[in-house]
C-alpha cells in the first residue's frame, strides 16, 4: 500500500495541501525556540484505562503508543513494520505459522529494568490471559504459544497462519511490559504504568470517573530506539467536547489538537488561514479513521436483513459529508477505506445512492410492515448531535422508518451498551490498529466483530479471512477482500458512512506535525517541536 506519508517522503512539507512556511521550521530552530516549554497536544478521543492488556481506543493508543516499545512499529512515511525493541523479525515457517524475534541488546524500562524476551513473552501471555472483554486480546488470538528462546529471542508459534501479525505487534496490542510490575491475571492503575517508550509518565491529573483528564510526559532517560525528541515536555490533554478543544486553542492552553475538532470549526480555520485570517495552522492529511451504523443482528427488528438492507438503500453520504461534516470527511462505500489495499465500492455497487422507493420494495418482498421502529443510540461524534439527527431523516425519508435518537454521554456505559447488546442501532468510529485490509475485516465483522453486532458468515469466517492471513504479500489478497466486502454488503450487519481527512489544528510556531499525520494512525509526540517566543 502506498500512503500519503510515502509521498511526504518525497515532497515534504509542499506535499501538504494546507501547511504553512511557518509550519515547516527545521529541527535546528525547534530546538533554538521554546525548547524547554510543555508542548501541549488536545484530543476528544476520552479513556479510561491504559494499560496495554487492556486499553483498546484511540484515547489510549495515542498515549501508548509514545511510552511503550514493541518489537515492531510504523516510522514516518511507512506503512510497513519495521524493528523497534527487536533487531530484526521474520516468519520461519513457509506458511505462515512461526515468527521469530531478536532483541536489540541494553533495552532498559524507564524505571531501569533490563528490558528481555521474559517481558515480551510476559506482555503476549497476560494480554491473553486477562482477555479483556473491550481489550486488544482479540487481535493475538492467532498466537498459540510464545517462547523465549533466550533473553533475546523471542519465538511465536502460531494456531493458524497470520501473516498481519507483524503489523498487530507494531501497535499497542504488542505494547511490552515490565514484568516485575504489570501483574500477570490483572490490570495495573494508570498510575502505576512503566514502559520503555521514548517518554514516561511523569504525572495523571485524573477524572472523578478514574479516566486522565491530563497527562505529563517527560522524555525517558532509560530509551535507547531511534525516536530523536524534539522537545523535553509534552502534555496530553482530554477533553469532552470538540467545542471546549477550541476554546482551549484560543485561549493559548494548547499548542495542538488531533483529528478532534468539530467539522465546521476545521474548515473554517482552513480557510482563515488561507485567508491570512488566523495564526492558526492546519495540516490536512490521509486518516485511517472509518466510521459506521452498526445493527444488534439479535435484536428481533435489526435482526432482519431487509430491515437493514432498506437502511443502507436510504443513507445519504454524500449529504453527510457536505452538510454535517463540511467536506471534512468523504463517503466511504466499503468496510476498507480508500488509500488502503483491498478497498473497494461494495455498498455503492449494490444500493447507489439513496432511493426510497428502491428501500420500499426490499421491505415490501420481506412483508416488513412499516414504519419502521429503530432507535438510534451515539455517544460522542466530532459533529455532535447533528450527525444522528441527519441519519434519523435520511432513514426516516419515504416514512419507511421511524427513529428515535438517544445519546449514551458515558463512554464507558456506551462500550457496556452495545456490548450487551441493549442498542438496535448505534454509531462508531473505527480507528484501525494497523494500515492492512484485515483490520477494517475480521475484528468488525468475523463471530460479532468488536462492537458486538452478533453477525457472522461461515463463508468469511471460516474460508475467506484465513484464506487471506496465507498472504505476506498483502496486495495479493485483494480479490478476497473484495469477495468479502460483497458478502457484507448484502447483509448490512454495518453500514460505513465515511472516513475522516484528517485535520491537525496547531499554533503557528508548533513544527512537525506534517511528519506524523498518516494513515498508519500513529502521531509521534516527539516530532512536534517549537519555534519563537509564541503562546
């Protein structure tokens, strides 16, 4: 797969439709600027929990991502796993099923524990073990054993053949862990966590609901990897609303927001800036971020595949993507997005745009008597509540069905929700683990997928999924995904809406950002610098 960082490889900062000369500062003036001041980054991607074995949202991995090492991770401009904690990683067995690791010698924790193979196998086990109901155990589950060979090799013998799991060990799934800390059948507080990343956590300013408000992080003393910091303080904030994120960037209170910001609010800095309006910067990148109506297939009326397929007949992207999220995000017609191999137009091929009539005949044919009643459920979306009001009249065109919307505020109770199956319909964004078709497949769709829809297709499941983990060479198994993405289209257990642009608000004199914005999903703290004497 080819990705916009690859081409920023070779364009650099002019390759980035709306970063500014400001925003291309060399590493040399970073350093001469505020070099000692916090840079601090804001996110409504809210969590609770952080330890590897069990955090499993975007929230999370932005953090883990910066303080934990694994074997494997995504440089810049790169959408193939390279060696990080390991000096080098190859599949041993021609199909597939043996990977074998060797560690970079004097790996240390932060807190100056030997980082070995006893951690890594440590960290694989007890992500396993805990098997976290809305954790990253599911995308280990091709390991049947990991051994450490010795204190640097690390050998994983695989039930069937996987050959993404390169890309799932460069993610936080492969986070390692300090054994002498991380308890093997339990997770460990926030304010307990110790990796071996290019930062460490340095302080948790922590909500009433135990999930970080703040995080401090400084720069670990104890890293050897490649990762070179350009600056010695950086801070994570969460925050609830995309609204409260601006505030805080006009009131000088951080330096840069992520992909978070309210669509109309992006745009419109764009364009101040553009117009020389603002001292506000965007970069405008690829996004690896989907997102979809997902429908309770237990549920007596989701259930019903006409009910879901009239659904899809009436969704209205396009619409979507102009009037709610002022073009910052493009209709997406396939579970794989585009600038991923393997995506395809599956939805579009099947149902075209939206057409009552046509959703009319398909509940006609099932005797589906109408209206419709489905309730629609959201708990957070850059849109805010516009995004489900839209879908209620689009779904609710032709008076075939009848919604009532609900918002769940609690994330958490949100993640219960659906994971419960109490909701019949309910929006979610998906942030994939790592840039390869698989990821926008089998954890959404094979025995119910992540969100817990209670779909599954033998056909998929148990032919097409495993046929394609046969493939190193990803491009190969394009043709199955596109069979696959067929076989959910006509059955509509999700239905993909869009894939985000992504947009990276920052403050005039905050450099790098254009070298961290891919579609590998992995913002590296430690390429934002600053320069100036600015907020």
């Amino acid at each position: 797969m080819k990705t916009s960082a690859e081409r920023l490889a070779v364009l650099g900062c002019a390759g980035i439709v709306a970063v500014s000369v400001a925003g291309c500062g060399s590493v040399t003036d970073a350093v001469k600027g505020d070099g000692d001041k916090a840079i601090t980054l804001g996110t409504t991607a809210t969590t609770t929990a952080l330890d590897p074995a069990v955090a499993y949202d975007a929230g999370s991995w932005l953090l883990l991502r910066n303080t934990f090492q694994s074997l494997l991770s995504y440089p810049a401009a790169s959408s193939a796993p390279t060696p990080d904690a390991a000096q080098a990683c190859e599949f041993t067995a021609g199909d597939a099923t043996q990977y074998h690791c060797t560690l970079k010698t004097g790996l240390k924790f932060s807190n100056g524990h030997a980082l070995t193979s006893a951690d890594v196998v440590h960290s694989i086990q007890r992500t396993l073990k805990i098997n976290d109901a809305n954790g990253p155990a599911g995308l280990l589950s091709s390991i049947k054993t990991v051994e450490a060979v010795n204190d640097t090799e690390v050998l994983f013998h695989l039930a069937q053949p996987d050959a993404t799991l390169p890309a799932k060990l460069a993610g936080p799934a492969g986070a390692i862990v300090d054994q002498e800390v991380f308890p093997a059948d339990k997770a460990l507080p926030n304010d307990k966590l110790v990796g071996s990343g290019p930062y460490k956590i340095d302080s948790i300013e922590a909500t009433p609901k135990s999930g970080p408000a703040k995080v401090v992080l400084l720069p670990n003393d104890k890293y050897t990897g490649d990762a070179k910091l350009r600056n010695k303080k950086f801070v994570l904030r969460y925050f609830d609303k995309p609204a409260d994120l601006k505030t805080a960037i006009d009131n000088g209170e951080v330096d840069l927001a992520d992909n978070s910001l309210e669509p109309n609010t992006a745009a419109q800095i764009l364009s101040d800036q553009q117009g020389g309006k603002t001292d506000l910067r965007v970069v405008e990148g690829d996004s690896n971020d989907t997102r979809y109506l997902v429908f309770n297939t237990k549920d007596a009326t989701a259930g019903n595949v006409a009910v879901r397929q009239a659904a899809a007949q009436l969704v209205d992207r396009k619409a979507l993507a102009r009037d709610v999220f002022a073009r910052t995000v493009q209709p997406l017609y396939s579970m794989v997005p585009a600038g991923v191999t393997g995506h395809n137009t599956a939805f579009f091929d099947r149902y075209g745009d939206q057409d009552p009539a046509k959703a009319k005949a398909i509940l006609a044919a099932a005797k589906v008597a109408t209206p419709v009643k489905l309730s629609l459920t959201w708990s957070r979306s850059r849109a805010e509540a516009v995004e489900a009001e839209t879908l209620k009249k689009q779904l609710e065109a032709g008076g075939l069905f009848q919604v009532t919307v609900q918002q769940e505020p609690d994330w958490d109770a949100f993640k219960k929700g659906w994971n419960e199956s109490k909701y019949q319909m309910y929006l979610i964004g998906w942030f994939a683990d790592y840039p390869d078709p698989d990821n926008y497949v089998a954890p959404l769709i094979v025995e119910g997928g992540a969100y817990h829809h209670g779909w599954d297709d033998n056909r998929i499941s148990q032919k097409l999924v495993p046929d394609t983990l046969k493939q190193t060479d990803r491009a190969t198994a394009s043709s199955l995904y596109g069979q696959i993405q067929g076989i959910v289209a006509e059955n509509a257990p999700l239905i993909p809406l869009f894939q985000n642009k992504a947009f990276y608000t920052s403050r005039s004199n905050i450099t790098g950002v254009e070298s961290t914005v891919d579609t590998t999903g992995f913002f590296r703290f430690w390429e934002i610098g600053r320069v100036g004497k600015g907020k």
